[in-house]
C-alpha cells in the first residue's frame, strides 16, 4: 500500500510538470500576436496571461470530465498508465518547444494515454466514438473556422477603417488586443488546464481515492491552475516567436481579428466539453488574419511543418508512453528507470536549448528572411505595393539613370583623351 501510494503521488507532480510545460509551450497562443505587433512588452503579457489562466481554471470542468471519464475505461487503469502516459506527453511538448514548433499540448496528452492504455489494458479500453466526436473532429475543424473567421474578420476590419486615421486606428486595435489577449488566455485557462485535472482525477480513481465519477476535488483544480500559470509566466518564448513572425507577418487589425475568433471557438468548446486544441485554433486563426489584409502572405514552408507536427503528435506520444507502460509492467524499478529517463531526457533538451537563447529580449528578432514559397509569391504579385513604394522605386530608378550617364560620360571623355595622345 505504502508503494502503491509513493506511485500515485509520482503521478500528481509528473501530471503537474506536465502542465507546467503545457504553460509555457501555449503562452504562445494567447500572446504571440499581441507581443510582435507591440501592443504590450513581452513580461507584462506573459503575466496577465498567467493571472487570467488561473482564472479561467475555475470557471469549468467540462474538459476535465471528458478527459477523467469519457476518452478511456477506468475499469482496469492503474496508476502507473497514466504516468506513462505523462511520460509521453511531457517528451513531446519538450522536443516541440525546442524546435519552436507550435504543436497540441492537448494531443499530446491524449495520444501518451491512449498509447498507455492500450499497452496495459488493450484497444478496447479506448472508447473510439468519444476520440472521433470530441478529439478528431474538433482537431480538424477548430483551425479551419478559426482561420476562416479571423479571414473575414480581418478582411471587415480594413474595410470598415479604411478611412479612419492610421496612428489613432492603431492605437484602438492595439487596446483591442490587449482584451483580446486577455480572453484568450482565459479560454485557455478553461480548457488545457482541465485537461491535467482530468488526468490527476482519474489516477486518484485508479488509484482508490476518490470514487469513480467523481468530480475533480478543489485542491486539484487549485494546483493545476496554478502549474500552468507559472509555466504561461516563464514564457515559451521559442513558439512566441514562431506564432508572432515566423508565419505571417501581422498587423494590430489582424492581431485583433486572430485572437477574437480564437477565443469565440475555444470558449464554444470548453463549454460542449470538446478537449479542443488552443494551439490549432490560434495558429489557425492567425493564418487566416495573414491571408484576411490585402498582400497579406502565409510562411507556407513554415506552416507545413506546424501540420507535419499536428499530424505526429497523437501517435508521436502513444509510441513513446506504450514503450513507458511497457517498462513500468516489470514494477518498482521499471516505473524507477522510466522516472529517470524522463528527467535525463528533459535536461539534455535544456542544454540543447542553451545553445541559442530565445527570450523577452529578443523574441521578435528575425535571424534570417525566409524565402517565399509559390502560394506567397503569386499573393504578393497580385497585391498593390505599399504607400511610398512607387516613390521609391522611380527615385531609385532616376538615381540609377544619373549614374548611368556619369559612366557613359567619363567613358566618352577618357575615349577622347585616349584619341588626342
């Protein structure tokens, strides 16, 4: 029993670093716009975003259930699935991060339970219409209405202000984000940090602690609520980056557009209880508010990397957390070798990760342009050029003709010289 209990509590504090990381790998999704267009200072927006994420931890459970009671039998799960379960979505959050790629912390989790599930109790405990009805399709989905309302919504935008003052527009679409942001961050709040109550609650039922059914107890939503705000605090500035430059470029009428239609979706779904993707919906709504602004472009190199890592991360995690609950099987010092694993594994990618340093300070720095893919080049042909540029263009080209002339005249000259000796 004393064992059994030492387990259960790994559990907690693995679910509780996992929702640590789960933080800082999706300040991005609330804050990436805000930061690039210079509405707020890169601390000052990771801190409201904590704050509002602890809030937001308390205004639901209906993620929560469908994690703790819906995805997976409970019958039959003990404790040390759902650690290697953990095991598999920590790793993966850990290796996106590094690469500064925004994928699904939410998917990941899923996917290291699933993939633990099976390996203990088989394919059946896995109940596949609520993975269809409140995992898939929602996956699928969210980035595309996202993204086609931040579209339209950015496209109203610039159409309802085209006549309005430049600098003092600017001003109101940058306080715009600002609640924006702000509700982002508390839909977030709403629905991944549920995600970790849901997986605590059902160790604590497969652990004997609490009866099945259960509710989450309120100290659990407590510290859930609380490991993810530290995590959104400390900043996952890698994928902030990424968000804010390296897909689109955005302006404060896009940033706005972006993070309204994010919101509206993930709100829509914490209340059906679907266990949605924060990271699909924002990257797919700021896809959309780059492709809503006339020559607005999509990084689509970029992108296509983003959905190869969507598309990895449910069976990415499974393989990792079936190898994990495959280890944990041979007892105490399996679930011991499994710990240590993971601990080593989580420094190396830190070392790694102190090669470059991406922070506060030079998060909206780009190192290097991107090249522009086809889709990109043919929007950005078709698009008017910016005010100043045909200006600058015909200055250009008279400056060049100038220097032309000049040539052509001391070529003349030295030809004559040449001609007279």
């Amino acid at each position: 029993m004393e064992n059994f209990s030492l387990i259960l509590a790994i559990v907690v504090v693995t679910a509780l670093a996992f929702d640590f990381t789960n933080g800082f790998h999706d300040t991005a999704n609330a804050m990436a716009t805000t930061i690039s267009t210079g509405a707020m200072k890169p601390k000052v927006a990771v801190a409201m975003s904590a704050v509002l994420n602890l809030v937001g931890a308390f205004l639901s459970i209906e993620v929560a259930n469908t994690i703790s009671k819906g995805l997976v039998n409970e019958d039959g799960i003990q404790p040390e699935v759902i650690f290697a379960a953990l095991v598999g979505a920590i790793l993966w959050n850990l290796m996106t991060w590094l690469v500064g790629l925004p994928s699904s912390s939410s998917h990941a989790l899923m996917g290291g339970l699933i993939g633990a599930t099976v390996a203990s109790a088989g394919v059946g405990a896995v109940h596949g219409d609520v993975l269809v009805t409140k995992v898939l399709i929602p996956a699928i989905a969210a980035p595309l209405v996202a993204g086609l309302a931040a579209m339209f919504a950015s496209r109203l935008t610039y159409t309802l202000g085209k006549n309005a003052n430049g600098e003092a527009s600017k001003k109101g679409y940058r306080a715009g984000q600002i609640a924006s942001a702000g509700l982002v961050s508390l839909a977030h709040g709403t629905n991944d940090a549920q995600k970790t109550m849901g997986i605590i609650t059902l160790a604590l039922v497969a652990g004997g602690s609490i009866a099945p059914d259960s509710d989450p107890p309120t100290w659990v939503i407590l510290s859930a609520g609380l490991a993810i705000a530290l995590g959104t605090y400390l900043g996952g500035w890698r994928i902030i980056r990424t968000m804010g430059k390296g897909l689109t470029d955005l302006q404060p009428q896009q940033g706005f557009a972006a993070q309204t239609s994010a919101a509206t979706v993930i709100l829509a779904s914490s209340h059906l209880g679907f266990s949605l993707s924060t990271t699909h919906s924002v990257s797919g709504s700021v896809m959309g508010a780059g492709l809503g602004r006339k020559g607005g472009v999509v990084r689509w190199s970029t992108a296509t990397r983003m959905f190869i890592a969507w598309g990895l991360t449910l069976p990415a995690a499974a393989l990792v957390a079936a190898i994990a609950e495959y280890a944990t099987s041979f007892g105490t010092w399996g679930t011991s070798l499994v710990a240590v694993f993971l601990v080593a594994s989580s420094a190396a990618i830190w070392v790694v990760s102190r090669r470059e340093v991406v922070d506060h300070t030079n998060v909206n720095d780009t190192d290097t342009e991107e090249l522009a893919g086809v889709v990109t080049t043919a929007l950005a042909a078709v698009a008017p050029p910016p005010a100043g540029t045909v200006t600058e263009v015909l200055t250009d080209t008279a400056q060049a003709s100038s220097e032309t002339s000049a040539n052509s005249s001391a070529s003349s000259a030295s030809s004559a010289s040449s001609a007279a000796v």
